[in-house]
C-alpha cells in the first residue's frame, strides 16, 4: 500500500547501493514538495547506480504531510514511507526516521525539509564513501536567499554561519543531518547510537548525535561536491531573526560541549574570546579599507552572549 514501510531484499554485491533519504517535516508541505521532486529527479537520474527510497517522519500533529508524501510512493523503487511522529521533538522524529529508514535500505541518507539537494548529491557521497571505507559522509550545506532578499543579508556573510569545507575524503569529527549519509547497520546493530530528546527542542541533536557516532569509532569523511542547498524562508530575512539565530547558536553549541564534558572554565573563556573577536572584527575590516559590517559583527556578539547564558545553565529553546 502506499506510504507503507517496505522491507528490503538482501543485498547483493556488485549490485545498485540501497539508499534511504530519512527527512524529518513540520509544517513545511511547500518546500517538503521541492525537495521530494529534486530526490525523484536523482532517483531517475542515477537509477543505474542506486536503489532510493525516502522516509518522512512528520512532527506535526495534525499529520499535514501524509498525503503529499504518498503521492510520491511510485516515484522511488523503495517507496515514500510516512511515519508520524507529532512529539514537536525533533530527536524523536529523527529516531523515528533513521529506525525506519534502516529497515529499508543499506544507507541511510539525511537532509531538512528546508533544503534542496544538488542533483549530484547522493551520487558524491556514494563516491566518497567507496573512495574512503567510512561508515559516515558528510557534505556543505550552502544557504541561500530568495531573489529580492534585503541587501545586508547578501552582503555580509550571515548566511554562512555553521558552514564548514574541507578537503575530498577528509576524516572529519562531526557531520550534520542536513547532509550527511550514515550506514544502515550503525542505527541497527547499536539503540544506544540514537539522537538525544534532551536537545529535540533546544536544537544541537545533529552534532551531540555525530560526535557519539565518531567517539565509538566509526571514520566519518567529507564529501566536497555533495552539496545541499538550504533556501532561507521569508521569515528569517528580517535582522531580529538573525540576531536569534545568532543568540541560539551560540547557547546550543555550549550547551553540546557541556554535554561531552568540556569544563564550564574553559567554555567562559571562549565565550568572552568569540565577544572580543566580534569587536575588534569591524575596525580590523575598516583598517583594510573593507566595509565594517557592523550588523554582522553584532551578530557575533550576541553569539558570543548566547554562550555565556549557556555556561550559566540557559537553554534557549530552536526557533
């Protein structure tokens, strides 16, 4: 039946990969839609070189995503499962997710509701993985802005934050759930390697996830040309957004830290150097006779302030 789960066939050397895209949706039928149609286009596209199936597990309770992911099913040899979750934790609906998705295929790949996938995506990672061995890959995420968008936000490098490049195939400690594809057998053969509901609200589930994944031994390597391309909603094109975002990433990056045993002295210090980088970051830029931008360096501020309401126990919830 449509958007029921599908159990695989076992797997045969030599044969197309078995992969499962596991999206986590809420309230986002619009962009879920754009991002199901880049995944059927790839499930066409390299259907020579891979079996794909996708798995979403829809956080809202009124179960808005069911009849649009259903109507996908014909679309991939492994079908388009619906789960619902409807808990407004997202380390539940990721659970959720990669538990299924696991029954499914060999691999499981994660990306957001919010994003849109190259159409090389999937095949770059597949390449990286044969290339390296690693149980892990993951790819940048690149953000970007709606045409229109207010010119401050493409001027100065909001857009960037969180983004990180390294080197084809390099080993890396840390992946993130908007790009990245994780072996099947790590979700079934461990319940303990599972997304933390203490952070399903506060966000920061993707990097305390990954670095249990990489503490327990498994290599994770970078896959430079897997891009995933986040668009930024109408929403968050206003400064207040980003001063929030700002604020929040810095509060749940201590607040992970915490959580793998970083001592709290340690955490104070680099949150007074992350306020004082983001002062002197204006007047250094003027210096070379670059612009200042004076409202991304407030945003660095407020970063650097969020950290510090981490370390004094405050958890500022994702938004």
């Amino acid at each position: 039946m449509p958007g029921e789960q599908h159990i695989p066939d076992e797997s045969v050397a030599g044969e197309p990969a078995r992969v499962t895209v596991a999206i986590c949706t809420y309230q986002r039928n619009e962009p879920l839609k754009k991002l199901l149609t880049a995944l059927s286009r790839i499930a066409d596209r390299d259907k020579d070189r891979m079996i794909l199936g996708v798995v979403v597990a829809d956080d809202n309770a009124d179960q808005l995503a069911r009849e649009l992911v259903q109507s996908f099913d014909n679309s991939f040899q492994l079908g388009a499962t619906y789960r619902y979750s409807g808990a407004r934790n997202i380390s539940k609906a990721r659970n959720l997710a990669v538990e299924t998705a696991a029954g499914i295929g060999d691999w499981i790949a994660m990306t957001d509701d919010d994003c849109e996938p190259s159409d090389q995506w999937l095949s770059e990672l597949l390449r990286v993985q044969e290339m390296t061995g690693a149980k892990v890959i993951t790819g940048p995420l690149i953000r970007r802005a709606p045409e229109g968008s207010p010119q401050w936000i493409v001027d100065q490098p909001f857009l960037s934050m969180s983004r990180f490049d390294a080197i084809d195939g390099q080993e890396m400690t840390q992946a993130f759930t908007n790009n990245s594809m994780i072996a099947a057998e790590i979700i079934n053969n461990d319940p303990a390697l599972r997304f933390n509901p203490e952070f399903g609200r506060i966000g920061g589930e993707d990097m305390v996830f990954y670095r249990q994944i990489s503490r327990a031994g498994f290599k994770i390597c970078f896959a430079k040309d897997a891009l995933v391309f986040e668009n930024e909603e109408e929403e968050r094109l206003t400064l207040s957004y980003q001063f929030r975002r700002f604020f929040w990433y810095g509060n749940t990056s201590i607040q992970t830290s915490l959580e793998q045993g970083d001592r709290r002295g340690k955490l104070v210090v680099h949150s007074f150097a992350t306020i004082a980088r983001s002062l002197i970051y204006p007047v250094s830029r003027a210096v070379r006779g670059e612009k200042p931008q004076m409202m991304f360096s407030l945003a660095r501020i407020l970063e650097g302030f969020g950290k510090l309401a981490g370390v004094a126990g405050i958890k500022v919830k994702h938004k």
